[in-house]
C-alpha cells in the first residue's frame, strides 16, 4: 500500500482528481449537478470553522472498538493530527484514510498522533479501518458533537439526502436521522492546545495533502 501512495509523482489531489474525472464519465446525466449545488449551498453558508490560532475544544470520543480517546490525554505525547471524514460510504474519503495511513511512519517519526473523527457509529468505523488497513485511531463523533464545536457540521439539503439514501441510508451508518455531515477538515493540534494549521474547504473533492501535514509538523 505505501509503495502505491508514495509515489513521489503522486499527490492525494491527483488521486481525488482521477477519481472525480472517473466518476463524472459515468454518472448519469444531471446527478453531478445536484452535488455541485450542495457544494455551492455550503460554501455559501456564513461559517467560522476554527483556524490556526485558535484553542481545540478537548474532548473525549470512542474509537472502533468502543475504547473512550481523550484529546488532552493524547496531547501529552506529542500534535495531534484531527482529520474528519464523512463515512466509510464516502470513496473520496477511502482515498484520503489510504493516504494518511501511507504517511503514519513519518507522522509518528515527527513526534505526532493521527486520528480520524467520523459520524459513523463504531461498528461502522470498525469497517472502515479494516477495509483500509488503518493503523491509526479512528473516533466516532456521533451526532457530530466535536464537528459542531469546531464548527464544521452542516446539513445536506433534501435532494441529496434523498441521493445518498438511494445508496446507503446515512441513519444506518450514524445513528441518527439529522442529515448532518462534517466538512472532511484537517487540524494540526501542537502540545498547547492550539491550532497550527487547519483544512477546511466545503468541496469533500478537496483533502489537505500529508506532504503539506508533514511539512507543518516539522516546523513545530
């Protein structure tokens, strides 16, 4: 797996990329503009997600196999790298966790902890890890408690609610029927407790690069 991610040619913007091309060739007609419209929906909307400089919240979430993980406990080692993502379901996302999982040994190399945060229910994010070979901590944010004090939370609007339970009725995976995903952040979180760097782009399309991750840590 890291061979296939480590390609210096390679960047996880290409991946998304060829993926994207991929789908877009085969979707049927009209469903690529209906996700470009929710896209637009939640860019359009007045947020103020947490940025560099800003205190993490701490907090306390189960991981896969229902173990409580503490932000502050895990602090106390080293950064800790926060990096949501929307739900196993999601392929962008699958793409994204492979790529963090190839850059492990140079996170943990820098001093860092990786952890990913999720709505989907541990059971759920047990599948998730397992289909992905993931190494690394994977934390149910049920309901979206923790996206929420970062302020990264937002509700899908009706079509594509409609869309995304054609396929996998997002209930199912959450546990609830709010609708509510988080925008797939990324947060680099020093010793203090402050923020140092922060992905926050409402396009699920677009994912903060490890390279660039990696190259923050080392600046710390």
């Amino acid at each position: 797996m890291e061979d296939q991610f480590n390609n210096i040619s390679n960047s996880l913007a290409n991946e998304l990329e060829m993926f994207q091309n991929s789908w877009n060739a085969a979707a049927p007609e009209g469903l690529q503009s209906k996700f470009e419209h929710g896209i637009a929906e939640v860019s359009a909307t007045n947020r103020s997600a947490l940025t560099v400089g800003d205190k993490a919240p701490d907090f306390e979430l189960n991981n896969a196999v229902n173990r409580p993980v503490k932000l502050s406990t895990l602090l106390r080692s080293g950064p800790v790298i926060l990096s949501w993502y929307r739900g196993g379901w999601c392929p962008y996302c699958n793409i994204q966790l492979r790529y963090l999982q190839s850059y492990l040994s140079q996170f943990k190399a820098a001093g860092a902890r990786l952890v990913a945060l999720s709505p989907e229910l541990p059971d759920k994010s047990l599948s998730t890890t397992e289909k992905n070979e993931l190494t690394f901590e994977v934390l149910t944010d049920y309901n979206n408690t923790v996206a929420r004090q970062f302020n990264i939370a937002f509700t899908l609007n009706e079509e594509l609610v409609d869309i995304y339970n054609n396929f996998h009725k997002l209930e199912d995976y959450n546990g609830v029927a709010t609708n509510e995903l988080p925008i797939p952040a990324t947060y680099v979180i020093d010793t203090d407790g402050m923020i140092r760097y922060a992905f926050v782009d409402p396009d699920y399309r677009k994912r903060a690069e490890p390279a660039e991750i990696l190259a923050v840590l080392k600046s710390l």
